[in-house]
C-alpha cells in the first residue's frame, strides 16, 4: 500500500496550519504540537527540516516560530513531502539500479507511470487548497472546480 510517513503528514498538517493562520504571525512547533497532539520533539525536527528547504522561515527569541517562506498558493504537497522524506518512488527498483530482475521485469514501466501520475498531482496540490476543503463527497480539481467523487470516475459538477 502506499501511503505517506508520519513525518509528512505532520509537515503538512503544520503548513496547512500556518497558512491558514498567517495573519496571527510565526507559530511555534510547542504550540503547533499542542494544538495536534503531535509529538513536539518530532514536530522540531520536521519544521527544522522544512525551514532547510526553504519552505517556512524560523525566527528566534520571544516572539519566535515558524512562518511560510512563499505564498501557501505557490507550495505544493510534493515539496513539503520531498522536503521531509526525499523523492517518492513506487518501488525500489527506481531507487536501487542492483536489481537482478531489470532484464526481465515486465511492471517497472507501469509502476513509473503511476509514480510519475502521483507526484504530477501532489505537485499541483498546493497548500492553499488544503486550507480550505470541499464539501464532503466533492474534491477541488484546479481545472474543473469541485468534482463530486464516485464510485467509479470522478464527475465535474
């Protein structure tokens, strides 16, 4: 199954958090942490890690925290997932070229298809669609609006 680690769904749960409350000013990774019930030792290390990136600014002393570095329309979820656990791949096969079975493997390039179809979304989901989420049952797709999700396809509304 894939599904993204722990640490990515922290960064991005603390992006989208600071990006809806940007006008409150920097946001600590205590309060940040506090207000999730995440870890905050962990929390740290993944806004350092972000901060590193370019993707949030840190600021020091009293009034410090974390604040976004950009626009939350012009960072995507790719990055923010990127920043923290490094490029996706489907399989090991795209990360180990000492595979045995290169030769002879008929998924690999499927499997590239739908790793590449994968980042290609997380990459236009930006964090300022996450801040504002559609009605249950709809998701925002940037080239039709909401889309009502369906059983079998996704129908424009």
């Amino acid at each position: 199954m894939l599904k993204l680690t722990k640490k990515a769904d922290y960064g991005l749960i603390a992006m989208r958090h600071l990006a809806q409350n940007a006008e409150q000013g920097s946001c600590s990774a205590k309060d940040l942490a506090d207000a999730y019930g995440i870890p905050q030792e962990a929390l740290a290390k993944i806004l350092q890690r972000l901060a590193r990136a370019g993707l949030l600014k840190s600021m020091h002393g009293t009034r410090g925290g974390y604040t976004l570095s950009r626009d939350p329309h012009q960072i995507s979820a790719l990055e923010v997932i990127v920043a923290i656990d490094g490029p996706l791949f489907m399989t090991s096969c795209f990360s180990d070229r000492n595979c045995d079975q290169t030769d002879r493997c008929t998924v690999r390039e499927p499997l590239r298809k739908v790793g590449e179809s994968i980042q290609e979304v997380l990459g236009r989901l930006t964090i300022s669609e996450m801040t504002d989420p559609p009605a249950e049952g709809e998701r925002k797709d940037e080239k039709r609006g909401f889309v009502k999700l369906g059983a079998a396809a996704i129908q424009p509304v």
